[in-house]
C-alpha cells in the first residue's frame, strides 16, 4: 500500500463527495487518500463484480481493475445490477465501465478483456494491492488462489449458490488460503453452478457487498476483517453463521513446506481436462459425445436415445428434442428408457448429464454416454438459432 507521505491530495470536490467518510475518525482525509491511492482487482463484472465494483467506485477506490470477457445476457440482468436491459449483447466490460464512471467520474477502470490463465494471471494481478474473486467456477478460485499466495496479494473471497454464499479473505501474511480450506475440487459435475441450481438475485448483493467491506478495511488497515474465518450467509433463513479457519502447515501452497511454487492447469487440477489422449473420449467411465459426432449420427439416422435432464421451464426456452425427465424423477422414470438402445445423456452444459449417467451406468445400462457441452456447445457450434439461456 501506498506510504502515508506519497498519499494523493484530494480535490475540493473529493471532499465534498467523501464528506461522511471523512468525518468518521476510522477513514478520515487520511483514509480516504488511501482509497484513493488503493489498485484493487475485481476477477468478474457479474453477480458478486456488481454490488463489488459499484460500492468500491462509489467509496473512491482510485484503480479498479476488472477482468471479463463475456457479454451481457438477458439472463444476467435478474442479478448483474452493473448491466441494463439495453446493454444486452455488449461487452461486459464496456458496460461495467459506463456505470462505474457515471458513479464516480475519478475513479479509474482498467479492462482486461480476457479469460484469467495461468499464462496471464501473475502478470495481471501484480500491478495490484488485493484481489477480489467474484468468480464461479473452481478452476479460476484455485488460479486466483494460488497466484495472490505466490504475489503476497490478499484474496477477498466471496461464492454464492441458490440461497447460499461465502465470504472470507484469504492469502494475508499468517492466515489461511482457500486450498486450507478446500485442499482438493470436488468431481466433475458435483456441484452444480448458478446456471443448473439457480440463485436467488439479492444473494449476490449480500455477498458482494461483504467484500466490498472487506477490501475497504484492508485498504484502510481498520476493523476485524474475515481473515482466519469463513462467514456463511443463508438468504432463505436470513442467518449468518461463522467457522474458523486456520493456516494448514502442511498446505501445498501457503504452508511451511510449499510443493506448489508456479501456477499449473487448473482445468486439469479440477478434472475437467483429459491427461492424456486416451483419455479424452471419457470422463469417470462415461463415453463423451460431443455436439458435433451426434449431429452427424442424427443426421445418418442412428437411433439413439436423446435424454434431456433438464427442467421443464428450461426445455422450454431450448430444446434439440429428446424425452424430457428432469434429474431428479430419473430414478423413478427409469422404465422409459430402451435398455437396447445407446442413452445419450445432455443438460444445458454438459454437467447434471454427467451424473445421470454414471448413474444410469450403474443402473445396468450399459449403452450411455454424456453430451459433452450440452446445449450450450449446440447452439454455438451447431444452431446459433437454439438460444442461449
């Protein structure tokens, strides 16, 4: 962080604008430069980048860095408060970058339109002070894990699924990281994402706006920030509870004897990348079909049986067909299903399919295989007509 005697000045109107700030003797002019001065990363514009990136502009954070490269989606707008219905179809950067500097015109935004990689992450996060990961998905938290322990770069962490969220900070000088707590992923297709399990709109925000807390503690050095502990937030009983965490000795990142000293493939660390070729056309036993191979065996005629695991209101929206039972009636619809005849297995992306799968494999079906992609992968790759949801 930025020494108190190269602090910036703050303008006439800063002042103004900062007027509640300053008159609180834990932030002060003092405080308030250091938001100014403060180079913060926000990993994500979308649910938790919102509230996070709009409360930190609106508290004077000088640099926000933001890294995206998705577009604005109808289906975002139930919860990505940094996106309008206008917005739609452009770049989230671009959007978040008109909101965050009609809030505050001083703050600065730095777009880094791009898929955070093991080949760019340390080079993106070191000109930063702390990051905040708004991220859903394993691959990018153990990423964005793993580099701010190698930078000494705090990670304010937040998570959110249906009605549930996290929230800790992690990578700070003693305390723990997020491998301290979950050492290893769960399997491929365990645990489903906000696009399969849902999320209720406001839990974003609740969370989102905990880290944005967080990160303003730290900035100023106030308060009792959520270092050595995990705050569990449950919108749908509206209680908070708390863990404690501490530091694994033995973590292979941030312990004493440390095995990981360079970031790796984290697509692969998490099981959803092949380790070798042989591998590639099965995850966990079952065949993978990918959205390509079964346009051309439906177009040649074969018989396969189409299983579509989704809901029925998202059949609705998108469909390539195929008898529709939702994953959990599976079990007890199972004699709908031609034991003779090949079961290939989609979903919206390729993960609830997955465990259908393995489950119908273990039912005694020995014909099944998973669309990889689902119908995502379709309608980018076969019919952009198909939407995208």
């Amino acid at each position: 962080m930025t020494d108190a005697h190269t602090l910036p000045a703050l303008s006439t109107d800063e002042l103004k604008r900062y007027s509640r700030h300053l008159i609180l003797p834990e932030v002060g002019v003092e405080g308030q430069q250091r938001l100014k001065a403060a180079r913060v990363l926000c990993v994500g514009a979308g649910g938790l980048g919102s509230p996070l990136a709009l409360y930190l502009a609106a508290a004077g954070v000088g640099t926000l860095g933001l890294v995206d490269f998705d577009v604005v989606d109808a289906s975002n707008l139930q919860r990505q408060i940094l996106h309008s219905t206008n917005d739609v179809g452009r770049k989230k950067l671009d959007s978040a970058e008109e909101k965050l500097t009609a809030l505050n015109p001083a703050v600065r935004v730095v777009k880094h339109e791009t898929r955070l990689t093991s080949a760019n992450a340390l080079q993106i996060l070191s000109d930063y002070d702390m990051v905040a990961d708004g991220t859903d998905n394993f691959p990018t938290r153990y990423l964005v894990n793993d580099a701010c322990v190698l930078l000494g770069k705090p990670n304010v962490y937040g998570s959110i699924f249906r009605f549930e969220g996290q929230a800790s900070v992690f990578a700070t000088k003693g305390g723990p990281c997020y491998r301290c707590l979950y050492p290893e992923p769960p399997p491929p297709g365990m645990v489903p994402n906000c696009a399969e399990g849902g999320v209720l709109g406001i839990l974003p925000g609740l969370v989102g706006v905990i880290q944005a807390t967080e990160v303003i503690k730290l900035i100023l050095g106030k308060g009792e920030t959520l270092v050595g502990r995990l705050l569990l937030v449950d919108a749908l009983e509206m209680r908070f509870r708390e863990l404690k965490l501490k530091r694994n000795a033995e973590c292979p990142v941030c312990g004493d004897r440390p095995t990981v000293t360079a970031l790796m493939d984290y697509e692969q660390f998490c099981g959803l990348t092949p380790e070798n070729k042989e591998e590639k056309a099965t995850m966990n036993g079952v065949p993978q079909v990918s959205v390509k191979q079964l346009k051309q065996r439906l177009d040649a005629g074969e018989q396969v049986q189409l299983l579509d695991v989704r809901e029925a209101y998202e059949y609705q929206i998108a469909n390539i067909g195929g008898t529709l039972i939702p994953l959990n009636e599976v079990p007890q619809r199972l004699a709908e299903l031609d034991r003779e005849r090949e079961v290939v297995v989609m979903c919206r992306s390729g993960a609830r399919s997955q465990r259908v799968a393995e489950f119908l494999q273990q039912a005694g079906y020995a014909k099944v295989a998973n669309l990889s992609g689902g119908i995502l992968a379709w309608s980018a790759e076969i019919d952009a007509t198909v939407p995208q949801y």
